[in-house]
C-alpha cells in the first residue's frame, strides 16, 4: 500500500509523458482513477467534517452565499460556526489543509518546491457553483463524492496566467491588465465529474461550476515558481557575493572619462559562461529549490 501520492499512476490512463506533452500548462486533461487509489486519496484527507477542516486549514476558510435577495458574500467560517454555514447551504473552501502524503507527492513528481503545492478542500452544495474565472494556479481537482458538472476552457484565455481573475470584475491586477486587453475567450468544454474522476485546469483557463448534488472535492492547486523566479534567486544568492556584481552601474552613458568604468560587457561574458556551465545550472536550481521561505 502507498503512503505518498503517486503521479505516475494517476495519469496513468494517457502516460505521464504524453501528459507533459499534450496538456501541461495548455489544455484540460480528465482522468478515471483505480479505486485504491481514490480510497488512499479518501483516506489521507480523512473524515469530511466541516469542524474538522475549519480548524485545520492553514489559511483559513471561507462560506459563499448568494440569492435572490445577497449578492455573493464571503463570510469566514471557524470550528463553532461551521456546521451552521453547512446546514444552510453555503459553498465552503477550506484553504491549505495540510495534507503531506498527497501535496509532498504531486510536488516532487513535478520537481517544484513543496512549499508551492496546497490542498484545498470546496464543499458546493445542490445549486451551488462558481462564477466564470480563471486561476494563477495549476489546478488538480479530485472529485470525492456527490457530483460536478463543469465549464472548462479549451485553452487558456491568458497563458501562464501571473494572477486570477473573475470575468466582468473591474479589480484587474498591474501585472494581468495588458494580458488581459488583447485576450479571446476560447470555447468550452462540459465536463462531468463523479467520485474518482481527476480534472487538470492549467491557469488561465476560464471554468465555471454547477452542482445539482450536495458535493465535496479536493483541490491540489500549484502556485507556480517560474523560470523568471529561479533565474532571479539563484542568481542574487549567487552573484550578490562578487564585489564586481555589487559594483555601482557607472559609464551607461554620461561623461567619456565615466565609460571607461562600465564594466556591464565583462560581467555579460562572466554571467554567459556561468549559465552556460551546467553544474552552475544545477547549482542555481538547488539555490531555489532549496529555500525555506516563500
């Protein structure tokens, strides 16, 4: 028997490789899992009770109403209250729910830092749902029971997506705003998920969903460090111990005697060497992977 997530064997059903080659960061992948190892997936998240998951969740969690007479409200749930926001048919989001057997196992299978990878767990009452968004995460849902119907993107709106965004919301992010502006909806999908069925969305992707059923699903969501973040880590760490590298920018114009002060052309061929090394490489990578915070 398992005592860690197993990748390998949840995608399975299309292979890991034609996984990363088909899927990864651009379509939507939906996959049956063996039932040994939804009962492991059931087992490690342990007893659906909403008490349980509100004093356990890490970052806190949330209640979601809206009707004819509330436009939709956020409302924090904590142990006591719980039960409350569940009997009277609100969506509830546990948020970072420590679950290591299955986070530290989806993280090393994607060779990210374990600190990037959560689990989240939604419970979507009969009529409940989302609203049409997109995330800044990769996003692993598991259906655990009752059912889901969703609305999935084809392909990302916004590729590699750096925050989220709810459709028709005026709140836009500095770093979204200009993505966003030359951005098409694509088409969707309807995807229906049952107990024991895997969805990948990559971020970007808009979805939205219904429930006609009481429902519970646990996200494995990745908040992705990308290329540009291990660049940028790995060669701070590295390069802020040279005195040359921590020089002041001189010569970049200015006075003719000041030129002969700049020194970017020697660092640029000092910077190409070292990425072009590979144990440099591997060094810069560990620096990142290796950091304990954030």
């Amino acid at each position: 028997m398992t005592d860690r997530l197993d990748m390998r064997r949840l995608l399975s059903p299309i292979g890991a490789e034609r996984f990363f080659a088909e899927h990864w960061q651009t379509r939507m992948a939906l996959l049956p899992l063996a039932a040994d190892d939804l009962a492991f997936i059931r087992t490690s998240v342990g007893p659906l009770d909403p008490a349980r998951l509100a004093g356990a969740a890490r970052e806190g969690a949330q209640a979601w109403l809206a009707n004819d007479f509330v436009a939709h409200s956020i409302f924090p749930v904590t142990p006591p209250n719980a039960a409350q926001f569940h009997d009277i048919g609100a969506t509830l989001y546990f948020i970072n729910v420590p679950l290591p057997a299955l986070t530290d196992g989806l993280a090393d299978f994607f060779g990210a830092p374990r600190r990037k990878v959560i689990a989240s767990l939604f419970f979507t009452p009969a009529g409940g749902g989302a609203v049409p968004h997109f995330d800044k995460n990769e996003n692993f849902t598991i259906q655990l029971t009752g059912a889901k119907r969703w609305q999935v993107g084809e392909t990302p709106m916004v590729p590699a997506a750096p925050d989220g965004y709810t459709l028709g919301s005026s709140v836009i992010t500095p770093a979204l705003a200009p993505l966003l502006a030359e951005a098409r909806r694509p088409p969707e999908r309807t995807v229906d998920l049952q107990p024991g069925t895997l969805l990948y969305v990559p971020r970007g992707t808009v979805h939205h969903t219904g429930a006609g059923e009481p429902s519970w699903s646990l996200n494995l969501s990745y908040s992705p460090s990308t290329w540009l973040d291990l660049l940028h880590v790995g060669l701070q760490e590295q390069l802020a111990a040279s005195p040359r590298w921590r020089g002041i920018v001189t010569g970049a114009g200015g006075d003719p005697a000041a030129r002969d002060a700049n020194r970017l052309p020697e660092l640029l061929a000092e910077l190409r060497a070292l990425l072009d090394d590979p144990g440099e490489a591997e060094a810069l990578t560990r620096s990142f992977l290796d950091r304990p915070e954030g």
